[in-house]
C-alpha cells in the first residue's frame, strides 16, 4: 500500500499521516500484524512507548498531565482466542 506509515510524531504524539491520538486505527492495525503471533513482545513495546508519551506529554502540558494513557497504549491489545 502506498503512502506514508501511521507513525507519532514527538513530542506531541499525533499520527504522522492522519493527525489522530497515536496509536491511531491503522497504527493499531499495523501493529497487530507486525507483531501477530508475538502478544507479549507488542505488550513491552507499546508499555516503553506509552512511558515516553506520558513523559514527553507531561513536559509539554505540566498544567494537563495526560493521565496513564493505559487505555489508549494498551487496552486495544485482545488476548489471543
Ligand atoms: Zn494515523
């Protein structure tokens, strides 16, 4: 598929290509199958990434912390059926 990747774009942690939150639709796509099969791997991943976004985000807001961002790092993975 052409174009550019769903990548963030630090310190402010929208996607590149689209300007959504990061990890966007298609980033979370692209991640699944880039990691399919390796569940754990994607999980220490995202949690190293979801730890440079909340400190980046928490230095460029110190008045509105971003929160955790567990949601928005995280939840998305499913457990493999
Ligand atoms: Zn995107």
């Amino acid at each position: 598929m052409p174009g550019r990747p769903h990548r963030p774009m630090r310190p402010l942690w929208l996607c590149r290509r689209c300007g959504a939150p990061w990890p966007c639709g298609p980033a979370r796509l692209a991640l699944l199958v880039e990691y399919q099969g390796n569940r754990a791997a994607l999980l220490l991943h995202l949690a190293d990434l979801r730890r440079e976004a909340v400190e980046q985000l928490t230095v460029l807001n110190p008045s509105s912390p971003p929160g955790d961002l567990r949601n928005r790092f995280l939840s998305w993975v499913r457990a493999p059926r």
